[in-house]
C-alpha cells in the first residue's frame, strides 16, 4: 500500500461542488471513479479543501491509498486521459502513509474576482461575479485591512457550519482592480464555511459606499452573521494557490 | 430610418462563427433574431469582422438599419435582456446612414493566447491552445519581427480564401509569456482568412524549435501556403482591440 498526493485544478461550473453528493456530479465523485477503473481497486479520495458548488480551483490536494504498482508519479498521466476536460491533475506522488491534507500545516489563497463593468464580459462570465454598480476599490482595500490578523471571524462564518471555534487567522488580504477586474486575494490557514465569499459580499457593500471601511471593526467585532454583507456568488472564486509547511504545492 | 452601430462581445464556444450558417447557430443569426423580435421589424446587421466557429471577441462590430424609435443606445440594454449569457452589447450608437464597418478605415487587434505547460488549465482550457512542448518565447518574438510592415500574406492565407490582393500591413505584432501563457498579439489593418491563426501555427514551430526564426522571412517570401505552418485552433484566438479611424471603439 502506500499513499499518493493529487495536486488537481478543476473548472467548478459543470459541478455540485467538491464532495460527494446524493444528486449531481462532484470533483470527488468524478476522481473515485476514474481511479477506481484505472487501478482496478475501489478508491475513496480524501480532499484537502471542499470547495463549493461553482467554485474553481487551480491546485486543490486529494489522497488516496492504493496497492497499484503503476509508480505514483504516471498516475497522473494515466488519470488525465480518463478525466473530463474541466478536471485536470497537475501532479501526482508518493506520501507517508500517514499524510492527512486536512491535518498538516498549510496556507490556502483565494481569489475572489468582480467584473465591474456597464455590461459583463461572456469571456469572463464563468470565472467573475458581475456588477455594474460602480466600486471603490481602495474603499475595499481600507475595509479589508481591519481583518488581518488572528481574529474571531464568526461574523463571516455561514449559520450552516459546524466549526467548534471560528477564531482564524488570515495572513494576507489585498484588493487591487486592473481594468474592469477587481481581485480579492485573501491568504490564510484555515478558512470558515463560505467565510470569503462573505468577506467578498461585505467589500462588495464597501465598495458601493453602503458604510464606510471603519464599519469593518464593527462587524468583526459584533460576532454575529447577520453583521457582515451577503455571501457574494460562488462561481467568482478560485482557489489559486496551497502550501504545506511553507513549501508551495504545484 | 437611422443606422445603429453595435459593440458585441461573445464567448464563441458555443457558436459556429459569426456568419449566418446553414446548419449551427451564429452570432449573426442571434443578432438578427433577437433584434427583429425586440423591434417588431425585419433586422439584417452587417459585421465588421466574420470570425469563424470557437473564435471570440470582446469588441466587434455590427451595423443595422431600422424605423424604430427606441434611441440607438437604449437598444444595446433592450437587447443584452433578450441575448443568451456568451452575447453581450457593450454599447450602441448612431451611425451615419452610409456608415459601413468594412468600408471603414479601421485597426483590429486580435491575441492568440497558448498555455504552455505540463498539464492544461481547465479554467483557461475555452480561451486558450494548449501544448505541453516548451515553447521558446523569445524566438518566437525573434520570427514574429519579419512580419511587421507591409507584405504580401499569400504563405499565411487559407487557400479557401477569395482575396484579390494577399498584401496587407501589421502594424504590431509582439510574443510575450506571462507564466504559463504566452501572447501572441497582432494588430493589422486588415487580415486575410485564418492570417492570424496560421502566424500562430508557424510561430508555434518556431517556439518548438523546428526551425530557426529568420525561417520565418523565407516562408513570407515563398507566398505559398504550404511554406507556413499548420493553422492554430480557433478556441486560442480573441478580437480583443477595434479602433476606426484612430479612435478606440468601447
């Protein structure tokens, strides 16, 4: 036995999200079954980050265990051929036995894109959130500042979630616009249920001028989901960047 | 009766090219369709660009006749509400009634995206020609040089084509890699069909190595289609630039 190491990027539109659902398709019932055809054994993926339905990822881990001696590096290769065109493997490879994705030290980035424009771009339409309500992009970088740090970011945490503490740290978070885009990038080490798409529907109020960027403090601090703005859209988001214990995985 | 010019954008995925077709839907066809519906009138636009199946733009032009009285550039709102999600209008004016987008004096700008690395990105999979054969940038930009200027394009013209002259001028033509993406950018004054896409196809063998980039003034001077490259597909090419008469058409 031993355990391999995918590094996959996926194109969320087609799907119901990362894990395994009753109805619909899903990144992790997609990868189940075309490893358990190619090594001819039942296999269940373990993921790294359960991404929702409609959000994209360039480089979200699974890992599986398997008794196949098809040398883990080619399982890439071989796994390609089989997958739909929205799910890709980057990289593919041995781990210890006992490497768990969710347990180990890592650092995601997201990014969050707005097409702020009189009219949305098709281009674009399947990877950003549309609004042609005019934004203040350094109004949303100010706002943004107030969340770095170790912070209980229960006011950014959907009702939904089960999370025994909501206390996270976020390491980095920049807005910046280029053209009609507007990147939120946001780094951290853990993140709460829908917690940045949250952060992105209250910038997004911020950003109209719906309270000035100082309310940010009020909103962290109140503890309370009905403070922050609106879970912004789930296909603007992409999971664009993963480290584990400081080294980056591509 | 009064003209009405309009500025589309579309994700050509989905369509077979903007020319009406037989058999396939078209950006034209839609056009006309949803127009002749939203004006209660029979509606025919001439486009300025008739790029072909999976190609995609972000501004091209399109001009129509009509006796209606929405003003011209309410049409592009009345219309976007009617057009499927890959069609957009990002603005509509007046034109004079002789104002014709071929017979103008007129700039195109068009980028042929290629990723370039092991694997394909699924997000960028719609919008760019994937190889996973290292492509050398900078000979590549080295060969795109001897095309800048006026020549005749006969080696870089599909031989279904019905041009009377084959000589056309680029005014700009550069290769940049940014990560994964390497840009080929063009701007002419007018292409011949599938110009753009076989300078991609030769520049693609440049970049691979096949032969060198001063190669790439032989091929010209050959003025045989067989002399240059295979064509690029269609899905790497977007019109991304249109200026008439030096101004910048948004």
């Amino acid at each position: 036995m031993k355990r391999v190491l995918l590094v996959t990027a996926y194109d969320g539109t087609r799907y119901h999200g990362w894990q395994i659902q009753p109805n619909g398709d899903t990144i992790e019932a997609q990868l189940n079954h075309h490893l358990t055809e190619l090594l001819s054994e039942p296999v269940a993926v373990i993921g790294a980050s359960r991404t929702d339905a409609g959000v994209h990822a360039l480089c979200n881990l699974a890992v599986f265990d398997t008794s196949s001696r098809i040398p883990a590096e080619k399982i890439s290769y071989a796994l390609n051929q089989r997958l739909p065109e929205d799910i890709r493997i980057r990289r593919s490879m041995e781990v210890a036995p006992d490497f768990h994705p969710r347990r180990v030290e890592s650092e995601k980035t997201y990014e969050y894109v707005i097409f702020n424009d009189r009219f949305p771009m098709p281009t674009r339409r399947l990877y950003s959130y549309f609004t042609y309500y005019a934004l203040d992009e350094s109004q949303m970088q100010r706002g943004a500042e107030f969340l770095i740090g170790v912070h209980d970011f229960k006011s950014f945490c959907s009702v939904k979630s089960e999370a025994e503490s909501t206390v996270r740290e976020i390491t980095d978070l920049t807005v910046e616009r280029n053209g009609s885009e507007i990147t939120i990038r946001v780094s951290g080490k853990g993140f709460l249920y829908n917690m940045v798409r949250i952060i992105a529907g209250t910038l997004l109020e911020i950003g109209q001028g719906f309270y000035p960027p100082e309310k940010m403090r009020d909103i962290l601090l109140a503890c309370d989901r009905g403070a922050a703005g609106p879970t912004a859209p789930a296909h603007g988001l992409t999971l664009v960047r993963y480290r584990i214990c400081g080294l980056e995985i591509m």
